[in-house]
C-alpha cells in the first residue's frame, strides 16, 4: 500500500537568518569594518603597560638617560606597528632621586579585509599616545598618560659607558700581588688600579696576601689571593654577598665569608 505524499516541510525566518549570519561570518561580506584608529589607539597602550612592565624593578644605579637610550626601542604590537620615541628625560635612578622619561608611541593599523573565519577587517587607522615613566632604585616603575607634547623630532639619547672593572684587570692585580710584600700590598694593588670607580681592599691572613677590586655598583668583583708558597688563587663565593646590604667587594669574602 503506498504512503500518501507529505508535505515539504517550509522553513522559518530563525532559519533562514542563523543561515544568513553564517554565511556572512564565512564570508566576511557583511557587517561594518572595526575602526581602525580605535585599534590603534588599544595598541598604543598595549605597548605602553608593556614597556612599564619591562622597565620593571630597578636594581642599578643609572640615569635616565642611559635607560631611555638602552630599554626604549621600537617594538611592533599585534596587528599594528607601534613606535616608540623618547621625548624627555630627567634625573637618576640613585639613593631617593627619582628619574622620569617621557615617551609618545605612534601606532599604525593597516586596512584588512577580513577574509578570515570571524574576522569582519577593519579600516586603516592610527593614533598617537604619550606617557610618563617614574623610575626608583629597588621600586617598580609606575606609568601615566600625559598629554603629548608638539615634538616634530624627538631628541636623541645617548648611553654613556657603565662603569666596569677593566678588561685586564685579572692581570693587573695578579702582577701585583706577584711584586707585593705586607707593607707594599695596599699601595701597588691602588696603583695597579688608579681608576676612582674602582674599589680596593687588600689585607693578609696566616701569610696569604688578599685583594678585592671591584665597582660595587655594578655587583663587579675580582678576588685573588697569592698564597704562602706564592700560586695565585681566585676563591669562590656566594655572588648574593656583593648585593646591597650584604659583604660587597671586600677581602672579608676570603678571609670571613659570612656563614
């Protein structure tokens, strides 16, 4: 016995519209573009919180300068290109200063299509944004947004060189000691060193002589100690005992590390 014809089944409105929205979403064909300046004014202060994040906690004595020339570069952001200018430094990064730096971030967003799944593209766009960056030794640098000032071109920054132990000074201080009596020790290791940012300590303990040349500022620390029978040696120690608060470049790092 044969089934009697059924009806075709008519389709909703809800089911034509979820088929619209579909199609649209596959297509990216319908629907206004993002607007592009909006991005770029996100991305702006994307890389703005980033680069606060990255200058981070301070544990070196600097100025502002150096840290404008040496952490502030250009970076890209996502879908835009974000560049960052410094625009103004002042002060050091030292015992209760304060220093400051100024930077404007210009961010650019190329046009899309859109032609991913979910992506509707956006309109070109860019947007400029600048912000102030406080910096303190042993604190965490805090941001805010300032107005941006009307700079066409930017200054320049310059590192100057961080003061370090020179590249010989392994030699320098083991001729020393090579030469040295007690009575000479303190005088030839100093003149071995004339630099001022280089620290020096020398004693002797049960016939060795002992010498500790360093810049305490930048955790730098060279020790050596020329034996009873005349070998030069450079001991171990604990590097936590060079930061602030601790030993620092001392003699004491042979003759009474800290237990």
């Amino acid at each position: 016995m044969a089934h009697p014809h059924r009806p075709r089944r008519r389709l909703g409105a809800a089911t034509l519209a979820c088929a619209a929205v579909a199609l649209c979403l596959v297509s990216a064909g319908c629907g206004e573009y993002r607007d592009g300046d909006s991005m770029a004014r996100n991305d702006a202060a994307a890389e703005a919180k980033s680069l606060n994040e990255s200058l981070g906690h301070r544990s070196r004595a600097r100025d502002a300068e150096y840290v404008a020339a040496t952490e502030i570069l250009d970076a890209d952001g996502g879908t835009s290109i974000v560049r960052r200018e410094p625009l103004a430094w002042s002060g050091r990064i030292t015992g209760d200063e304060q220093a400051t730096i100024d930077v404007r971030f210009v961010a650019t967003v190329q046009e899309s299509s859109g032609t991913n799944f979910g992506n509707l593209g956006n309109s070109a766009g860019q947007a400029t944004r600048c912000y102030r960056y406080r910096l303190q030794l042993y604190r965490y640098t805090s941001f805010e947004e300032i107005d941006c000032p009307s700079v066409a071109t930017p200054p320049v920054p310059t590192a100057a060189p961080v003061p370090t132990l020179p590249d010989d000074a392994h030699d320098r201080l083991t001729a020393a000691l090579r030469t040295a009596t007690p009575d000479t020790l303190a005088n030839r290791v100093r003149a071995a060193f004339p630099e001022k940012h280089v620290t020096v300590d020398t004693t002797t303990h049960e016939n060795a002589l002992v010498a500790a040349v360093g810049v305490p500022a930048e955790r730098d620390c060279l020790l050596l100690v020329r034996t009873p029978g005349g070998a030069i040696e450079s001991p171990g120690y604990d590097r936590v005992w060079l930061e602030p608060g601790e030993m620092g470049c001392r003699t004491g790092l042979y003759v009474s590390p800290p237990r």
